[in-house]
C-alpha cells in the first residue's frame, strides 16, 4: 500500500503546445472502462472555470470505449460531454477499405504512402458506422482526421 499512497493524487504534465493536461487512472490503468479518472475530470474542470473546455480519451473505440464512458462513468460521475470527438487518420481508412496489413518495423504498403482514394471511399462507411453510435448519445459528433500516420 505504501507505493500507492500517493495514487489518488492526479499527475500535472504538459502537452507540446503547452497545454496542461492531467493524467490519472488512463485507458490502461483502469481498463473497466477505458478512460482517465473522475477525479482528474472534476479538478480539471473547476481549473478550467465555465469558459474552458475538458478533454476526455475514451480509448478502445465507439463500440466499446464510448459506450462505457456514457453508460458507466458518465452515469457515476453526473458529468455530460458537450461533444464526441472521433479521431481517425487517413491510413486507418485506408486500412477499414480494405488495404493490406500493416507489420510493425516493416515499410508501409504503396497503398498508405500514396494517394489512393478508392481504399479511402471503401474506409468511409467505417467511419460512419462510429459516427452513427456517437449519435445515439444525443450530443454534437466532431470527426478529425489526424495528419499524422
């Protein structure tokens, strides 16, 4: 127990562009529901005040990550997200099109380093699909596609 005295206790680190951000409990470290902690959630946002913004990672996509953020920390913390974000990138619609396998340490397939829109439009309804389940929450969905790979 004494290693984890101090666990409650939300960790402050900064991102790149200088935004704070708190790590406490992530996707990995409570894997019953794939997301940080309520307690990270409540401190960042009285921080933040009325006029901030909270962002919360969700992980392990719609079907499973989404859903137990609204049906279990949702339901337990009180809290109401103002929106979904649903991050993709070009290479993995590439890859819901139908592209070939992607192999750690091996070279990326022509296919993902140049353009190819026919795997892309396949990929799309993949992405729908996501959208489609954020939708059932009743909340504004915002798509980004990450530019990096």
């Amino acid at each position: 127990m004494v290693l984890l005295k101090d666990t409650i206790e939300p960790t402050l680190l900064q991102s790149l562009e200088g935004s704070p951000v708190f790590l406490h409990a992530g996707p990995f470290a409570n894997i019953a529901h794939g997301s940080n902690s309520i307690i990270a959630d409540k401190i960042a946002l009285k921080l933040v005040g009325e006029n901030g913004f909270v962002l919360t990672e969700a992980g392990f996509s719609s079907d499973i990550g989404m859903e137990k953020y609204f049906n279990i920390k949702c339901r337990a913390s009180g809290d109401i997200p103002s929106a979904v974000v649903l991050v993709t990138t070009v290479r993995a619609l590439k890859m819901h099109g139908g592209g070939p396998a992607v192999t750690p340490g091996a070279p990326l397939a022509k296919e993902y380093t140049e353009e190819n829109l026919d795997l892309l439009r396949k990929g799309i309804p993949n992405v729908a699909k996501h959208i489609s389940n954020a939708k059932k929450y009743g909340v504004p969905v915002v798509v980004a596609i990450n530019h990096r790979t």
